[in-house]
C-alpha cells in the first residue's frame, strides 16, 4: 500500500519589505468578476454638506489589491482566525 503521508519538506520563506507603503483604511469597497475580486482600502471621511446643500460622503481610495478566488479564500480564513483570537483575548 503506498504512503499515505510523504515527508513534509520545510521551506525557509524570506520577506522583502523593501517597497513596502503602511496606509490606515476604516472602509473597503469590493468589485467581483468570475475571475477575481477587487478590493479598494480607503478612508471614509464623515458627511459633508455637498453641491446643493445635499449630504456627501468622500471616500477616498489608499489602496487596490486584485486577487483570485484561491487568493481571496485564504484571506478570509486567515482573517476568520484573527478575528476569533481577538474575541478569545478581548471578548
């Protein structure tokens, strides 16, 4: 019967942060196709009086990140395992 498990092999990962830009985002819109997803990572700055005297809300766009759907689940599993550690730490 073959092997069921074969060896792990451990590979060493090296991070470049060398182009590396930190931006602060309290929103995030998201754009689907059936290829990918678009996420845009912004600040939504409270609402202003507008043209007109009509209420407008400015979101201004930091960051796009385009993924794959492979991509995109891996986020949201590493994000779910955030999220629950925050909430076992802080409740």
């Amino acid at each position: 019967m073959a092997d069921q498990n074969p060896q792990q092999q451990q590979v060493q990962i090296r991070l470049d942060e060398s182009k590396m830009v930190t931006t602060y985002a309290n929103t995030i819109r998201t754009t689907t196709t059936a290829d990918e997803i678009v996420l845009d990572f912004g600040l939504n700055i409270p609402v202003q009086m507008g043209p007109n005297d009509k209420p407008s809300m400015h979101f201004g766009v930091g960051s796009r990140v385009v993924m794959n759907w492979t991509g995109a689940k891996r986020l949201a599993m590493t994000l779910q395992q955030a999220v629950n550690a925050y909430e076992q730490h802080y409740g």
